[in-house]
C-alpha cells in the first residue's frame, strides 16, 4: 500500500501536521489521481474542529480535489494516464436504491459515503475512515471521479467540486434560466458561485447581502442588483418580484420576511446549513402557494454537467492560492469571512 503525504488534523483544535497516509493499490475498477488542488470548504471545517459531531482523527479533510490521473485499474474504460480529473464530496454509494439508480447519489438511502471521516468496510486497506484531498494522491472508483475539462484550470476547477455543483444542482431543478428572476443570499464562496451559475444560465440576478461591502463583485459577477437586507426599502422594491430565493448563509434569517420576496409558486432554498431550526409562520406559505426546501450537492451525471457548462461558458470561481504552511490561517479567515472567495491549497507544497 503506497504512503502518500498529507496534512492531517490530529484532533479537534490542534494544528495540522505533516504526516503520511495509506492509499489503497488500484483494483479494476479504480482510478489514481495525482492531487495538485484541494479546495477549502467551511465543511472541512466543521468537521475538523468536531463542530458537526463525530469526527475522528487523525483527520485528511477535503474534498474539493483536481489533479492527473497517474495510474488506472484493468477494467476503467473512462479515464487513461494523464487526463484531468477531479473528485467531489463522495466517493461510493450504494449504487442500489432508487435514488443512486436516478443518479442523485447524494441522496442514497443507505448514506453515500464521504470523501473523509466515512467509515470503511472493516478490514479495507485504506484504515478505518476515508480520507480527503489535503494530500498527494487519492484512488477512487472511476464511478465517482469526474472529468475535468481541459479549459478548466485545475486550481479553478477545485472548487467547482463542492461550491459549484452546490449552487448549480438548485438552480438546475428550479429551472433557473431567462425569464426567471433569482435572488442568492450571502455571496460567500457559495454565493458568489451562485450568481455565476444563474448569470449565466440566463437568469436576472440579485444578490442580497447584509452590507454592500461586495456590491462591485456581485456586479462584476453577472448579478443586475446587489441590495442590503440590513436596508428596508430592499424589501419594499422585491416584493412578490423573485421566482427561486437560494439562501447559502448559515446564520439565522427572518425567513418570513424573505419569503415575502417571492412571487406566486416561488420556493426559498437553503444550501447553508443553520445550527439552530428554522421558524417560518405557515401563513407566510399560505398565501402565494409557497415552498421552502434545501439541496445539498448533486451528483455524479450533474456533476459532470456542471463541469461541462462551466467549461463552456467560462464559468469558475474567485480563488486565493496558498501553501499547506498556510491552511491553519486560511482557515481562520474562512471563519471571519476574510476571503474572496475561496481558498485552495496547492498541494505540491503539502
């Protein structure tokens, strides 16, 4: 079993470390990627500092993975040495029930298992969890790796792995596209994906913030309005005015007040992930027929998809480089929204 460099959390607020973890050797089916980047996510974060529960160390986390297929199994048919190649949230599944038969692995009905800190099968090569893309290289089977096109830059295209299909997968099932007006709450590395995604599949943007501190980029970014939710006169000129209202803010909300922008039929969809419920009046729902849900990535197929359109139409994120020397204070500007708009690691450093 090959040793590959990494860089672990070894408990809940320590440091990271250096250290090296076990990879798995290609079976036929699986695919080896040499890593270059590894996007970071506030989940790594969550998870890490054991903010979500049940974390166990010594941790790799990551899972916004792009890089170059070194090494491939006898049976792989979709991916040959040298192609670039990503991996995202998930790395298996099921691959049973109806919703991994539907394509939307995300929701397997058994648990798709996580890039890290998912339990393996007990005597599996690789140890006990898996472990992410804050290292070298990572096997994974060729059904859940992704193709990254050639016009993608591979430090780019990192992020589009969580942050991209995050955004891309709502807006694709609420049909956002011309003619539909969408609003995107918080333009963070989520949201400024977001307007991106819905700019460019044709929608009417606008972005709420709770300043406009970032107004110039949300412009710049393909959004037609930037408004502060902090201002009153922003809920007088949207009301009844938006179809689909993607919330991608973990702080708490006057969800009533927001759902007061949208038009007949509309539906507020959270991607972010609040600690605390959520409180919405049902007479806010009542009136105009309603609906709150939530997403969470996509899968798979509408991976690809959201690569492909990106790749097309030049969609990618904002991002900083920085060193594995630098990933302890890069993620304390991600908990103080210092960044704009994501942070990848390059991992020839790690």
């Amino acid at each position: 079993m090959p040793a590959v460099a990494a860089l672990a959390a070894p408990s809940a607020r320590a440091p990271f470390e250096r250290t090296t973890i076990e990879r798995r050797e290609p079976g036929p089916h699986d695919v080896v990627i040499d890593i270059a980047f590894a996007g970071i996510c506030h989940s790594d974060i969550h998870t890490a500092r054991d903010e979500w529960g049940a974390a166990h160390y010594p941790l790799v986390v990551g899972h916004e993975i792009a890089g170059i297929v070194s090494a491939v199994g006898s049976e792989v048919t979709r991916f040959a040495v040298g192609d670039h190649a990503g991996v995202g949230c998930f790395v298996d599944s099921c691959r049973e029930c109806e919703n991994c038969l539907a394509g939307v692995e995300q929701y397997c009905l058994k648990g798709m298992r996580g890039t890290y800190n998912a339990p393996l099968p007990e005597g599996h090569p690789e140890g006990a969890y898996t472990q992410g893309g804050y290292s070298r290289q990572i096997v994974v089977d060729e059904g859940y790796t992704l193709r990254i096109p050639g016009s993608i830059p591979l430090d780019k295209a990192a992020p589009l792995l969580c942050a991209g299909i995050t955004l891309y997968s709502p807006l694709r099932h609420w049909g956002a596209g011309p003619g539909k007006k969408v609003a995107i709450i918080g333009m963070g590395g989520l949201g400024h994906m977001g307007v991106k995604l819905a700019a460019a599949l044709g929608a009417e943007v606008t972005v709420l913030g709770h300043s406009l501190s970032k107004q110039e980029d949300g412009l710049r970014f393909g959004a037609t309005r930037y408004l502060s939710t902090a201002d009153p006169e922003t809920f007088r000129e949207l009301r009844r005015s938006q179809d689909l209202i993607i919330s991608t803010v973990s702080a708490p909300s006057d969800l009533d007040r927001i759902l007061s922008l949208l038009r007949r039929d509309g539906a507020l969809v959270n991607v972010g992930l609040p600690e605390e419920p959520i409180g919405i009046s049902p007479f806010s729902l009542a009136g105009q027929r309603l609906s709150v849900s939530g997403s969470m990535i996509g899968g798979i197929r509408e991976t690809q998809e959201m690569l492909d359109f990106c790749a097309e139409h030049g969609v990618t994120p904002e991002i900083e480089l920085v060193t594995a020397d630098e990933v302890d204070a890069a993620w304390d500007r991600v908990v103080a929204s210092d960044v704009r708009y994501r942070f990848v690691i390059d991992a020839a450093t790690i």
